[in-house]
C-alpha cells in the first residue's frame, strides 16, 4: 500500500509508519531509523548590525518559517505550501527582522535545533553562515556553536567580494570549519564570478567542499533568480575538478539540469532539502547513491519533512537510504576518520 503525501498539518507526519507525533512535535518512533547526517541547517543570521540575540537561549517552540499547522504536499517543491500571509512573515523575518531582537530567528538557536536533532535521531547537523563582504560576521556564531556540541559541525561563509579572501578563508579553517556555504540569490555573486571561482580554488586546496544554494526557487526577487540559474554553476565545476561541490536543493527548481551535472562530472553531489518527493524518487533511480545527501534547510522548514521524503524514496533500498541518511557525508566531512583518530 503506497504511503500518503498530502498531510492536514505537520503532526499529520505521524500517518508514515516511521513516526510519531505528540502534542506539535513529530519524532521518529522507529528504532531501525538511523543514524542521520542534516548537511543544511542555519541558525539565526544578522546583517549590519550585530546579532541581537542569543543563540544559546532554549525557545522551548521552534517558529519554523512554514508552521506547522500548514497543510504539506509532499509532492510539490516545499516552498509552494506557504500561504501568502506566512510567505510574507518570512520575509520581513530575514530582512529588517534581522536587526534586532524579536521575531521567529529568536527561536533559531542552538538548543531548539539539538532537541528536533534528538527526537528525529539526527547524529550531526551542519551549519551553514551566510556573510557579506562587511557587517556581517555570522561565520562566527556558526563555529563557537559548533564548539559546544560535536553534533553540530561548521561551514564558513567567505564572501567573493571580501578583502584578503585567503586570510579569511584561513582564519576560519584555523576555527575548524568542513567546507564553504555559497548562496548566489542573497549574496548576490553568480556562481561562475572571477572572484568566486577564485574562491574556489583556495577551497579545492584545502579540500573544503562547497556547499551551494543551487536553482532558482520562484519565491526570489528576480535578480536572485537569474542569478541562481543551473547553467551559471557548470563552469566552476568543470575547473575545478579538485573541489568537491554540493548543489544545494538539487538545483531547485531546475532539477533535472542540476542531474545532468552529477552524471557529467565526479565532483558533484546532490543535496535534498526543500525539493518534491517526485523529483527525490528519480534521484534515487537514476543517480550514484554515493552522490546524494540529506539537508532540511532547518529552520526554514522541519527537519521531519526532508527525512519523511527519504525514507519514502528509499522503500526497499536499505543501502541506498543509509548513504543518503549518513554514510555519504560522513565520509565527506571525515566524520569516521575523526571517531578512529579519537578511539586510537
């Protein structure tokens, strides 16, 4: 009997047989599920001035930007089950909401995504800063949180356009981040800019993957959108055969151009967060299971719906969901490597 896909609200997730659900919160009541790596998690971000808030406060409900009371379609692109009216609270959220204190990013800390981590059996989860050239410093808020917990673990954020890239790059290997977060639509540099393709060479020499925002989403402002357009990402990836690179949602809404790229060149991989549960299952079909990975795009969205996704996608495929869930990238970030050195 096929699994639903419609469901009335989040709690609704409960109907799959691998969760449960009380009160709002949803976990997963199946044993057999497990370990799981989330490559696409953010805390809270802040631009101009500094972060008012603290990340490290317990806000008992995570305010998810698509609530969850929200009718979910798993079927669709993620982001076409927001209604106008909490479409519209986000964006204030991300843009003036960002330069003080109060709003939904007050409850995008540390300790609200630890607990939806545990009730869901999420091993590691990995955040992703997003910076300007100046006034913005979230790189740092996304290291020292990676330095309270080894469930959570740190990419950098160097902008192209940013004085003295390499030093900047090196201060933050220096502070222990895995990779780079890239996001052409909000910092507003096409992937295949001079600068950035500099970048990307530092990174390949440091073999830091690259973690892209990768398609076009259709919620932007347009510039945004023809920025992010799949085509702009294949020269970077054609020269710089040493840099590994993560096309985060799968190329959005353009997937099948960004399953294109995987089948076209070894460093590529597929990262699943926000994408249709349609477009994961050919994924799944057509595409090495070494080269996917699991993202939610937390706080943005429950890290419940990505996971529900998988484990639809991967029915009768237990090797297959255990490289999406964990394997994948705990040997891209080292993860094994690490436990031995330690063990040792």
């Amino acid at each position: 009997m096929p699994h639903p896909t419609t469901f009335s609200c989040l709690s609704d997730l409960a109907r799959l047989p691998w969760f449960s659900a009380y009160d709002d919160r949803v976990v997963v009541s199946d044993e057999t599920i497990g370990p799981v790596i989330d490559v696409h998690t953010h805390l809270a971000l802040a631009y101009v001035r500094p972060m008012m808030l603290d990340l490290y406060k317990d806000a008992r409900h995570t305010e998810h930007y698509l609530p969850s009371c929200c009718k979910l379609d798993l079927d669709i692109y993620i982001n076409r089950n927001f209604e106008p009216k909490d479409l519209a609270a986000m964006k204030r959220d991300l843009t003036v909401g960002s330069l003080g204190r109060s709003g939904m990013r007050k409850t995008h800390t540390v300790p609200n995504l630890l607990r939806e981590m545990n009730e869901l059996g999420v091993e590691h989860s990995v955040i992703l800063p997003i910076d300007f050239p100046a006034f913005s410093e979230n790189w740092v808020n996304a290291t020292s949180a990676a330095k309270t917990t080894d469930k959570l673990i740190s990419f950098g954020s160097v902008h192209p356009y940013t004085r003295n890239m390499r030093d900047k790059l090196d201060a933050q290997v220096g502070r222990g981040i895995r990779g780079i977060k890239m996001h052409s639509a909000v910092q507003l540099v096409r992937p295949d800019d001079p600068r950035a393709m500099q970048l990307y060479a530092l990174c390949g020499e440091r073999n830091l993957p690259v973690l892209w925002h990768c398609g076009p989403v259709g919620i932007e402002p347009a510039l945004g959108r023809w920025l992010s357009q799949v085509r702009f990402y294949e020269k970077p990836i054609a020269e710089n055969p040493k840099t590994t690179f993560i096309l985060g949602h799968s190329g959005a809404l353009q997937w099948e151009m960004a399953l294109e790229l995987v089948r076209r060149y070894p460093n590529v991989m597929l990262e699943t967060s926000s994408q249709s549960l349609p477009a994961l299952k050919r994924m799944v079909e057509s595409v090495d299971n070494t080269r996917i990975l699991l993202g939610s795009d937390w706080p943005f969205y429950h890290q419940a719906i990505s996971l529900a996704k998988v484990l639809i996608a991967t029915e009768g495929r237990s090797e297959t969901r255990h490289r999406i869930l964990y394997a994948n990238a705990a040997e891209l970030l080292g993860l094994e490597r690490r436990r031995k050195a330690r063990a040792s």
